[in-house]
C-alpha cells in the first residue's frame, strides 16, 4: 500500500472548548469593564489558578516570556547580574534575563530527564549570579531537592519556568509550595490556553505588589493623579482572555489524568523499539501533566532527526523537532551573551550538544488519545525508523 494511502490517526484537537469559555467571554463582554482594572476576571482567574497551584500570590500578564522578564526583575536581575539556564529550553528563558541587561549562562541538562543538571548550575555560580532558572521540561519537575539545597547554600533564588507545567507536582508539592517564584505561559500550544497569556506566582505578598506595580507602568491600582512609584511597562492580562484560562483552568485537572493514564503505555511501547529512549520519568515527579511526548533516537544526527520528523507529519503524528540549543541561536549573541565561545559552551554542554540533534516530540494532543492511539503512535514511530 502506498504510504500516504494509509489511514492517518485522528487525535482530539486543541485547544479545547466549550459551552464554559463561551459563557466566560460572553460574561466579561456583558462586564462592562475589559481591562482589569475595574474587571474582575483577571483578579477571580488568579486567586483561582493560585489556589489550584497552593499559592495566594499569583499575578496574571500578557504572556510567559514576559512572566519570566517581570518575575527576574523582582528578583533583582538586572545589568551587571548572571541568570544561570538550561542549555536546552525555549529562547524565551535567556531572552527574558538577557532583555533585562544580564548575561544568560547556559548550562547542560540530564541526558534522560532533559531537565537542567544541578551539579552543572552548581559550577556555574559567580558572585553575579542572580538566579537560577530551572524549566520543567515537558511538564517533568527538574530535581527541586537538589536545586533547592543548592539554593539554599549558595543564596541564589531559584526561578521555575513553569511554561510547560501547570498542575505538576514534586514529591506531592505544588508549583507555588516549592519556595520560588514561578512563570507560566497560556499561549495557543501550552496545556491551558487563550491564544496568548502568562502568570507569575510569588512566595510573598511583597514580591506580588512590586509585580503588580512593574507590570501596570508603575502605576498603583487606585492612582488618580498619574504618580508613578516604580519604572515598568504594560503586562497586563485583559478580561477576555482571563474569562476563558477560568474556563481552560476548570479542565486542566481531567486533561492530566488522560495524559498521565496514557504515557506509561507510551512510554513503554517507544522504550521497546530499537534504539528509542523516552524521557525518563522521575518517581520524585508525582503529578506529570506531560505537555509533550518526547522521545531520543540517541546518536542520530540533526539531519536524519528532521527527515524523522517530516516522516512522522507525513504519516499523520503531529511531530516537531527539539528546542536548538540556545547557544546555537544567531538571537542568542546578540545581547547577554557570556564571554565564551559556541565551542567552549558546547564542549561544558555535551548532552545538551546529542539531545538537540537527536530528539522529537510529539504535540500534547497525542496523550488525549485512546490506548488504540499509543499504539499507532509506537507502530508508525517503528516503521518510520526502520526505513529512514
Ligand atoms: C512557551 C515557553 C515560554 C514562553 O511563553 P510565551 O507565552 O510563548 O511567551 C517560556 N519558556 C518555555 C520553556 C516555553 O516553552
């Protein structure tokens, strides 16, 4: 049979939506009032995304890259400051400290977990260090024991990109209850959505109104007479897209339980094929809500991982290349840079160097599927790779 003649798999679309988010925006049409200041679907999305993250702290923007912007500059990340991160993330992590004036330093990752390796974040503290910024890659939690300890040593504030980890847990400890500030992002592909959007949580209330004064052009919420406290710019969410997340909030929960049943089944059915490595599952990580399904084909070059990739879109899986390595990027070097060569951060870099060659993931829709749907996914993963 030829091969665009075979049945391709029909997964669940996203984003998802219903009868809720079309009340929800019905409801903030009707407000009256469609910015936050007046509204009340932004103040009632962050107390309940907050609650859902076991934190009162939480501040809703534009987006998750100016989540991660707003969250180090409250941290005091700034010109003259290193932010220490993953060598393989989403750019947005070192733009955001490099945006603020400060040099990103990338660091490698755990070749199996693909989260960042805290013995690497370790040696690269300086007395400039500012942060750290773990990203919970996929929606796994990076080792908050080890990076938490390291923290506490050092002084360093950690800083969790959440952009991939709403709802996830470690050790049966929310995002908001590990003691940092983290970001997140709702834009169109992350597992709750309105097109575009992002939230900080804070461990204080004082981090929380700082924020709130940053993210609003300095301006406090009451101001009359345009007295501006503090420098900023506008981040601020509106209330349309706060009425939808309320909505998208309310199906986060049973949308990870789908994902959780089915990555196991996965996971073990990619683990059989020849020479596939599934990202490793942390046990310490006890709520994963899986915003990929990512695998290695460890030793494969990025050539041949891209013809992979166009091989699996071809026969029906909504397939992507992994993260380039942020250091790899022309955007990366072009301000907040370290003082170091592509080289010289690639050879510290060794299996941030093999993973963004060899790995594919596949769009979080897949784990929405059916238990037939793993197996699809794993029957055409196999025959993909047998004949590339
Ligand atoms: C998506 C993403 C971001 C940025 O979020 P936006 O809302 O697109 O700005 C930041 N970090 C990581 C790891 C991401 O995947």
């Amino acid at each position: 049979m030829a091969q665009n003649s075979r049945p391709k798999p029909e997964f669940p679309a996203w984003p998802q939506f219903g009868e809720e988010e079309r009340t929800g925006l019905v409801r903030a049409l009707e407000q009256g009032q469609w910015w936050r200041i007046g509204g009340s679907e932004v103040d009632t999305f962050e107390q309940e995304f907050g609650a859902y993250h076991g934190t009162p702290h939480a501040l809703a923007v534009t987006n998750g890259t100016h989540a991660l912007e707003l969250a180090l500059q409250v941290l005091g990340v700034g010109p003259g400051t290193e932010v220490i991160v993953p060598a393989f993330t989403f750019i947005s992590s070192s733009q955001a400290a490099q945006r603020l004036g400060a040099v990103a330093v990338p660091v490698d990752i755990d070749p199996d977990t693909l989260n960042i390796d805290p013995a690497s974040a370790a040696n690269a503290i300086t007395p400039r260090t500012a942060a750290i910024m773990p990203v919970h890659m996929a929606g796994q939690m990076c080792d908050m024991d080890a990076l938490g300890k390291l923290s506490a040593d050092s002084g360093v504030p950690l800083i969790q990109d959440a952009a991939h980890a709403h709802g996830a847990e470690w050790n049966g400890r929310k995002v908001g209850e590990l003691g940092s500030v983290a970001a997140f992002s709702f834009q169109n592909g992350k597992l709750m959505t309105a097109g575009e959007g992002g939230l900080v949580t804070f461990v204080d209330a004082g981090q929380r109104e700082e924020a709130f004064l940053r993210h609003s052009c300095g301006r406090p919420s009451t101001d009359r007479y345009y007295f501006h406290k503090t420098s900023g710019s506008n981040f601020r969410m509106n209330e349309f897209s706060a009425s939808v997340l309320r909505a998208q909030l309310g199906r986060l929960a049973g949308q990870i339980d789908i994902r959780e049943r089915n990555w196991p089944l996965l996971s073990g059915l990619l683990a059989g094929i020849d020479g596939v490595q599934p990202q490793t599952v942390d046990s310490r990580a006890t709520r994963n809500p899986h915003y990929m399904a990512m695998f290695r084909v460890p030793g494969l070059a990025a050539e041949r991982r891209n013809r992979l990739v166009d091989a699996l879109i071809e026969r029906g899986l909504p397939a992507f290349a992994a993260f380039r390595a942020i250091y790899r990027s022309d955007g990366f070097w072009e301000t907040g840079a370290p003082r170091e060569s592509v080289e010289s951060i690639a050879a510290r870099c060794p299996h941030t160097e093999a993973v963004h060659e060899d790995t594919v993931w596949l769009h979080h829709r897949t784990l929405l599927g059916t238990e037939e749907h793993m197996h699809q996914i794993a029957g055409i993963v196999s025959e993909t790779l047998a004949t590339l």
